[in-house]
C-alpha cells in the first residue's frame, strides 16, 4: 500500500513481508513495516479457521476501507493459488479461472480476491491482488512439500510426503520483487495476476536438485490419496503489465536454501 512516496508493509516481519522491506530498502524506497505479532508466532493454520478468517478476511477488509478514507494510491494484496483450490490444466489458466478452495486458508484469499473483483475501478483505490504460488527460499518457518524434502536431505532421512502432481514456485528474490514492482507500476491492465516460475516442477525435481547440491535424499511418497494438483498459470500478464520475471529457477533456489542450512 502507497502514498505520499511511503509504502505501508503489513507482515513486514513474516516470509515474504521482511523480503519486501529489504528489497524496498535496497532501492531507497521509504516504508514503513507493520505487524502487530512476532514473526515466529505470525502463522494461522487450517486447524484454527476462526483465527484465518479474523487475520486473512476481517484484517484485510478492515485494511482495505482505512485505506480508501485515508486516499491511499495504490494497495497491492498478496493472495495465493491456494484460493482456486486442486487444478490442472494442459495450458497456463489465466486471472478468471474458477475459485474453488479446498481449505480454510484458501477460502480466506478468495473471500478478499472477490472483494476486491467487487470493488475494482469503483473505487479511487488501485487494486492489485497477485496470486503467488508456493514461496521458498531461506527464512521460511512453515513446512510445506519442499522443506520437507529438503529438511530429510540435510538430516540425511527419508522424506515421508503426500502425492502432488508438477508445481510451479517462486523463490523468495522473486516474489518480493514482484510486489514491488506491482506497487510501482501504474499500467496494469487487469486486477489478478499469478506470480510463479514458469517452470512445472515434480517431487523427484526437487529430490534431484538436493542431490546435485550434495545433500541425497530419498521419498516416501503417500499415494493413499488423490494427488494434490496445482497445474500451470499465466505468467505472462505480470511481464506484460509490470516487468515481471521470476529469475531463480528451482535448481538454483535449492541450492541457495541448502547452502543458506549449512
């Protein structure tokens, strides 16, 4: 969020928000980082869906409308593929595919992506939600198919994981300046974008890159239940509207979050 040349950063001490304040810093933006917890204890879980929608929903809402009274310019909302749910296409999906979550987390961003889809040019407000993909990278305190994989490399076990289908990612670097260069771009062209690296990556990708990096690891793989499906999205819109191109393909960000472990 924008104005008067400050960026207002929510979450600045989570994952992704401390990477924006860096970046922002690093191009001598001035901002300024809001967050009313610590970061270790920022985290809401699927298990607690009163507490998801109170920060994702009643948070957000309560964020948006101060920022219309106060004539904010611009309010950048960082959404998640999660809001769509289990998808697979044979074709990047684009900004108008079908909301269907499948959990309380996904709900909570598709709830404000539909807001905001409300609001959008009837407002002063310049809308921007960017649908980030999984994020990884050195930092991250939540535990998700990648770090468990990554984790049993550096320990040198067995990573013991439910079944997904090809995923694209997005290195830390990368997603931060996404949002950055979302919130100093005046020529977008529509309100939802998808932030990712092209590349569709498969559970033996990421156990592969952990071996090249030094660190072997072997899968254990649950395949009791349907694979968890997340397919390719359009990452063109955001090269298009802002200059946007994930640089760090997963090879290289593997390498990066074991060297950053070591």
């Amino acid at each position: 969020m924008e104005n008067n040349d400050v960026t207002l950063v929510t979450g600045a001490s989570g994952f992704l928000g401390h990477a924006v304040m860096k970046l922002l810093a690093q191009n001598a933006h001035r901002a300024i980082g809001l967050d009313p917890r610590p970061s270790a204890t920022a985290h809401v879980l699927d298990d607690d869906p009163v507490g998801v929608m109170a920060i994702n929903v009643v948070g957000s809402l309560n964020l948006l409308f101060a920022a219309i009274e106060a004539g904010v310019r611009t309010f950048i909302y960082c959404s998640s593929v999660s809001a769509l749910g289990n998808f697979y296409e044979n074709e990047p999906i684009g900004e108008d595919y079908p909301l269907r979550p499948t959990s309380t987390y996904g709900a909570s961003k598709a709830a404000m992506d539909i807001v905001l889809r409300g609001l959008w040019r009837k407002v002063a407000l310049d809308l921007c939600s960017l649908r980030f993909t999984v994020i990884y990278g050195p930092g991250r305190q939540t535990v998700f198919t990648l770090e468990k994989i990554i984790g049993a490399a550096l320990a040198g076990g067995t990573a013991r994981i439910e079944a997904t289908t090809a995923w694209p990612y997005v290195y830390i670097n990368d997603a931060a300046q996404a949002a950055v260069s979302a919130c100093f771009t005046e020529s977008r062209m529509q309100l939802s974008y998808f932030i990712a690296h092209p590349e569709m990556i498969t559970l033996d990708d990421i156990a592969a890159a952990a071996a090249a990096a030094g660190k072997p690891v072997s899968l254990a793989i649950d395949n009791s239940t349907p694979a968890t499906a997340r397919g390719p999205v359009d990452t063109e819109a955001a090269a298009r509207d802002f200059g946007f191109r994930a640089k760090i393909g997963y090879r290289e960000g593997i390498r990066r979050l074991i060297e950053a472990a070591r």
